[in-house]
C-alpha cells in the first residue's frame, strides 16, 4: 500500500505547468523595464548633468572657432569627447538609459500612460509621415545653436532655453532663470507626456549631434525580415522612437539601444549583433543558417541571463559609468584622481 502511494504522488516539479512563450516574453519584458528603470535612477543620482555639460562643449566649440581660438580641453570637453567615443563604439545607449532629460521623459510617459489604463483618455498617435517631418527638427534645433554660437549672438537666447531651466531645478536653485524658459520647458514636458520620447526624437540637438556618429555595428539590434511572422510589427510598436532593427532604418542613427524591440519580438528574431551567432552574422550564409536559435546556446553566451542581455546592458552601464567618472561628470563619487593617488602605482 506505502508503495502505490508513493507512487501516485507527482515527483518534485512534474505537477508545475510550464510558462508559455508569450509568459516568459512578458516576463522578460518586465525584467528588463526595472533593470533599464534601475539604471536610470542611478544616472540620474550620480550623473545627472551630462547632457546640459557635453553640449556646453558643443557650443564652446563653435564659440572659440568663430573668435579664431585654440580649443582648450576644458572639463565639457573632456566629457564631450568621452560620451561621443563610448557612442560611437556600443551606440547611443547614453540616450536609452543615462540621460537625465531621457529619464524625465519616460517618467512623464509613463505616469501618463498608467492614468490612461485606469480611465477613458484615448491614445494620441502621430501620423508615420508627422514623426518623420518632426525628426528633422533636432537637425534644426543643433544648426540652430550652432549657428548662433558662431555669430556671437547665443547670449541673447541662452536664458530662455528649457534645458537651462532644467539644470536650475535639478541644482535646487532658481535664480536668474527667465519664465519662458520655465514656460517652453513645460511645453516640451507636455509633448513627452503624449508621446514617448518625445524629446529625444523631435527637439534634442545633442541627440542629433550622436545621430550623425558612425556606430561599430556589433552594437546594433537587428533582425532577419524572412523569418518575420507577416503582418507582425510587434518590434516597430514597442520602439520608443518608432524605427524597425534593420540596417537601412540604424544608419540613420535613432535608436536609442534599450532593447525594447527584442523584447517585444515573439519569434526571438532581434538580436544584439554582439550576441548573434557568428553563422547569423555572415552575410553569405544561408537562411537555414541565418535561422532564428537560443541565444543562451551560442559562446557568448556568457552575457546573457536565461537568454535575456540582462549581462550585457550592466556591462555598457558599468562601462558608461567609468568613463564619465574618468571625465569628472559623477556626483557622490570621489574624484578617479584622488583615488589613483594613494595606489602605489609605479608611474
């Protein structure tokens, strides 16, 4: 009799069902939403005035260009240098998880969209050709600046810009800061609100500036289009900033690397290049070659976690980190120098 109850009761784990793929895609999707919100909050602590102290750079460059001056390695410099070498090799992740005018827009966006599950506010969408039009505005806004840095006459506009607004608020000190300043930052407030990203996409001159960067391609997500399911679209809805993970829509420079379309992907058809397998990655393999695999499998499959890049995104965040603490843009972090003085280094 103890025999034939020990065998009628399940083993350890059999009586578990099994998550489905669209369960485990969710749950990865939220995996990565608190890690890339985790990121965020650390930047936003530590590094929150990069993006105000690069561009500075950018307009001291082309102030001391039109005074026929020599370019010194002031501090924006530095930073600017830095951001725009760790862009260039691992993509415009600064944009996707460290920028703090990013970060405040996806709180905006998010908070909004939340309200919005809770009551009857409807969706606002823009038109694929208006956010196509609107993106050429940062090309604008950055030839803008740079022009009137050039002429001299940047004076005359720089305390109405809304990032200046911005950096009084996160300094905690509001003087001398004119209204429309405040004004035309509530402006750009309200348009990240309705639309995510918006910023980013349509009015950041720095983002335009990283946009015209030339990005090493391991860096990139992308996609094999014949293993698509038809009529999909999954990964253009999820995209922030509303672009498709294949060559011609990368080589113009919007995406922002936070991974949201590989997410969002049901046939785990976009990947990390620096994660695909090599035959994946030929451009004279086969399709049967090309076919979509567990990424856990392949030999880099050390950066990943339960074929998630959990691992990789921590690296480019921890990297990022060291380089804008290399450049002396951290807060609550003791200066790099003042560390390396008390190693017994030999040089």
């Amino acid at each position: 009799m103890m025999d034939r109850a020990q065998k009628a009761q399940p083993s350890r784990g059999e009586g578990r069902r099994k998550p489905s793929a669209a369960e485990r895609r969710r749950r990865t999707q939220l995996g990565h939403r608190w890690l890339r919100y985790g990121i965020q909050v650390a930047f936003f602590v530590l590094a929150p005035a990069v993006f105000s102290g690069a561009f500075s750079a950018v307009k001291y460059c082309f102030a001391q260009i039109a005074a026929g001056e020599p370019l010194e390695a002031t501090a924006f410099v530095v930073l600017l240098l830095a951001v725009l070498g760790f862009t260039i090799v691992f993509g415009r992740f600064f944009c996707g998880y460290a920028c703090a005018f990013g970060t405040l827009g996806d709180v905006l966006h998010d908070a909004f969209e939340f309200l919005r599950s809770k009551t009857p506010i409807p969706r606002i969408v823009f038109p694929a050709a208006l956010v196509k039009a609107l993106s050429l505005l940062k090309y604008l806004v950055l030839a803008g600046i740079c022009l009137a840095c050039f002429t001299g006459t940047w004076g005359a506009y720089a305390g109405y810009s809304p990032w200046v607004a911005f950096a009084a608020i996160l300094s905690g000190s509001l003087d001398g800061v004119d209204t429309v300043a405040f004004a035309l930052l509530a402006a750009v407030a309200v348009g990240m609100v309705v639309r995510e990203r918006f910023f980013c996409q349509f009015l950041c001159p720095l983002g335009a500036l990283f946009s015209l960067m030339p990005v090493l391609g391991f860096s990139e997500f992308t996609r094999t289009r014949g293993h698509c399911a038809r009529n999909c679209g999954k990964c253009h809805d999820a995209c922030p900033v509303s672009i498709w993970p294949d060559a011609d829509s990368l080589r113009h420079g919007e995406c922002i690397e936070c991974g949201r379309c590989a997410d969002a992907c049901p046939m785990a058809n976009v990947n990390l290049v620096a994660l695909e397998r090599p035959a994946a990655r030929d451009k004279h393999a086969s399709e049967q070659d090309a076919a979509p695999h567990p990424l856990r499998k392949t030999r880099e499959g050390w950066l990943l976690f339960r074929g998630t890049h959990f691992a990789y995104t921590l690296v480019r965040a921890a990297l990022l980190l060291g380089v804008l603490w290399a450049a002396g843009s951290t807060r609550y972090l003791p200066p790099l120098a003042d560390i390396l003085a008390l190693l017994p280094l030999p040089f």
